[in-house]
C-alpha cells in the first residue's frame, strides 16, 4: 500500500493570512482605503508565499520518503482567485479615480476610490472696471450671477477624494483656487487638482463683466449679464438665463450630450457639439445650432431666424412667432415669418401657419403643410416614400403643379384637374385669381390636397 498523501497547508495559510487582514479592517485597526492599497500593490506576495509553502512541502516528503501531494483542484482556485481579484485591485489603484469619474460613483467603493471630503471657502477680490471674466476648472459646478458691487465674490465647495482625513487635508492645503488680474481680465483656475476631486464654484460679478467659462466636468449657469457669454463643458448641462448680450455654448458630451437650456438672451445663441435635450425661448437675435443633438429640442420665440445643421438635418427658418420641437423621428413648427427650408431624411415634419417661400426635400416620412392664410411664396415639396399633405383655406388662391410616381393624388379643390394613372398621377391647374406656386413631387407616396377645415 502506498503511503497516505498529507494535506497541504498553502491554502489555508493564505486565507488565515486573508482573513487576518479583513478582520483588522473590520475592527479599525486598518483603513479599509489602506488595506486596498496595500492588497493591490503586494497581492503578489500572496502567491510567492503560497509557492514557498509548496516548495518547502516537497522538499518534506522527498527527505521522509512519501510521495508530496501536487497543486489539486482547490490550490488551482486559490491561485486564479487571488490573480484575477488581485488584477482587478490594481487595475483600480491605478485607473480608478478616472473611472470614478466616467460613472459618476461617489462613495459605494472607498476601498479603492477613498472617501470624499468636503471643504467651503470664501474669497472676495476686487474686480477691474469694465473688466471680463474667465474661469477654468478641471472639475466641477461653475455658477455665475450678478453681483451687487464691483468686486468679484467667490463662495468655494471643495470636494476631496482621499483615504484618510489627514491625506484629505493635505490635498486640500495644496489644491486652491487662483484668481489672476491681468489687465482687464481675472481668471480664476485651480492649482494642483487632485484627480477624482472637484471644486464647485458660486461666483458673483458685476453684471457688465463679459464671462468666459469652462469646466471639463461639471454644469455651468449663467443668470442676469449684460454682456456676451460663452460656457463650455465637456461633461455636464449648460444654463443661460436673463443675457443681454450673446451667448455662445459648447458642449462636448459624447454620445451622451448634455442638456442645455437658454432663455431671455437679446442677442444671438450659438450652440456647438453633441447635445442632448435643448430649449430655447425668448431670443432676440438669431439660433444657430452645430453638431449632434439628441433627445428632445424646443425652441420659441426667436426674433431674427433659426439655422440648424446636424448629420440628418439641414434647417433656414426666418423669425419665429410661434413654436418649434424636433425629436429623432418628428419635427413640427407654428408660426414662422420670413420662410423655411429644411432638408432631412426619416423624420415626419409638420408645418402650421409658415409664411414666406417653404422648401422641404425629405424621405422615407410624411410631410404635412397647413395654414390658416393663404400661401404668400412659393411652396416646393420633395418626397420619397412617405405622403404629402397639404391644407389651404378655401379662398385661397395659388398655381398648383403636383406629380407622384406609384402613388395617387386628391384634390377638395375643383378647379384642379386631377390625372390617376397607373405609374403617374399628376394635379395641375389654378385656384382662384392664380398666385404662388405650389410644386409637389413625390415617389412611392400619396398627395392629398385639402381645404382647411
């Protein structure tokens, strides 16, 4: 008979050796932050010490004279169980403040990530006469109101990601705002920014101070300036609010965008990059809209036009009495003057009450035109695969030129002669004392021509 194998003790060893360090981060003797750190550094002294273990086992039975006892299924798992969490803890030392900050994760993990820790300061700077405004942060709120003096208020909200209190201090000692004066300018940074930390800002200017502002991750709000603002941010929503002046609003979010809003601003908007819902109301000067947006778009009120290019979209409205939303399959707008022009591809659009000259050139959707008043310019609509509508008063009076191929037309109005065929259909003829011109052409779709009401 062979003799027995001895049971190895390299396992349990390495969990007593586990097990003893959880137990000292359960009664506080430990900083779970340390602990993590230390796990993910030295984790593999876990595995030299399980091979010295082994080796010192073999080394036993060779000079005794029975036959050592290999790895073994169980010691298969310890040695993948310790690698793959030991990875995963280094993997997080190193690049965990930067996923923290890509998930948005504050506090549920302060084994790795540290705790935050928070600190308020007040700074008050005198500000030059007919001075401007420039803020930079790496991370963090920047919320920016008229003040009621001429000297720069600065209400501080630090937020410090450490592993002790005394570590949080000592970031906190060294990471400080910087206000610089030069000239007409004062910028405000940050020195030393601490990664994974951030530095909410309330500042208070005078009202006719220009503002410049920037933060790669957090909101900006902007409330009562007379003069032009621009706010930009990587990561966040952007506010704009009661400006007389322009505004200007980047917006670099991703393919998850950022909110934006602007309201009450005399002058002309520009908004710029991957945006999710935006509303727009009550603008003086003209809305030009650049890049991607998504989710919902509201716009009211504009007073001298509305331009709009994205990837799907390509949108000249004059001024806007009325309303306009658009969403990824929809569009509709009430109450243009001065004419419209879009072009796009898979969005139904529906007009109300436009007057001017209207160019639509559209695909795969429906295209729906109505209004209250006689047209007042040429109507031209260009479809495919989808159906085109068309509602007018019953007084109106136009010149209508209107073919489908592979599609059928109607007509309430008995002056057009109407021609159903079986590839083409065709609608020609005059309304009333003649008019503008109304030219529809469509493929693959309907047109109907109706009398409002």
């Amino acid at each position: 008979m062979p003799p027995p194998l001895r049971r190895s003790f390299a396992g349990p060893i390495v969990l007593i050796t586990l097990g003893t360090i959880f137990l000292l981060g359960n009664m506080g003797w430990l900083g779970w932050h340390q602990i993590g750190l230390y796990f993910a550094r030295f984790w593999p002294l876990l595995l030299i010490l399980w091979g010295v273990i082994k080796m010192f086992e073999y080394w036993q039975a060779q000079r005794e004279g029975y036959r050592p006892r290999g790895i073994g299924a169980g010691g298969v798992f310890l040695v993948f169980f310790v690698i793959m969490l030991g990875s995963l803890a280094t993997g997080l030392m190193h690049f965990g403040p930067a996923l923290q900050d890509e998930i948005g994760m504050d506090t549920d993990f302060p084994i790795f990530f540290g705790t935050r820790y928070t600190y308020n300061q007040q700074i008050e700077q005198s500000f030059p006469a007919g001075g401007s405004l420039r803020v930079s942060l790496d991370r963090g709120d920047i919320k920016l109101r008229a003040g009621t003096d001429d000297k720069l208020h600065i209400t501080v909200r630090k937020t410090v990601l450490a592993g002790s209190q005394s570590e949080a201090d000592r970031i906190h000692s060294a990471m400080q705002p910087v206000v610089t004066v030069s000239g007409s300018e004062v910028a405000i940074s940050i020195a030393n920014y601490s990664r994974g930390s951030a530095m909410d800002l309330e500042i208070q200017a005078p009202r006719k101070a220009a503002a410049d502002l920037m933060t790669l991750r957090g909101n900006v709000e902007v409330n009562g300036r007379e003069g032009n603002v621009k706010a930009h941010t990587s990561r966040g929503d952007v506010t704009v609010e009661d400006v007389t002046g322009n505004a200007e609003i980047h917006l670099r979010g991703g393919w998850r965008g950022g909110a934006m809003r602007a309201q009450r601003v005399s002058g002309d908007v520009d908004v710029e990059g991957w945006v999710n819902d935006s509303n727009l109301s009550e603008i003086g000067g003209t809305v030009n809209l650049h890049g991607n947006f998504f989710g919902t778009m509201s716009l009211a009120k504009v007073g001298k036009g509305v331009r709009f290019k994205s990837s799907r979209t390509d949108l000249e409205m004059g001024r806007l009495d009325g309303d306009m939303t658009m969403e990824i399959g929809d569009m509709r707008a009430r109450g243009v003057s001065g004419g419209l022009r879009i072009v796009t591809r898979s969005k139904d659009i529906h007009l109300e009450d436009v007057n001017g000259d209207i160019k639509v050139d559209s695909n795969h959707a429906d295209v729906e035109l109505t209004s209250s008043k006689p047209p007042t310019g040429t109507v031209e609509i260009t479809n495919e695969h989808g159906h085109i509508s068309v509602e007018l008063p019953s007084k109106a009076s136009f010149q209508m030129n209107a073919r489908t191929d592979h599609g059928d037309i109607q007509s309430d109005f008995g002056e057009l002669k109407v021609e159903n065929q079986n590839r083409e259909s065709k609608a020609t003829g005059s309304v009333g004392t003649g008019g503008p011109q109304l030219r529809l052409t469509n493929s693959h779709g309907d047109i109907n021509i109706r009398k409002t009401g």
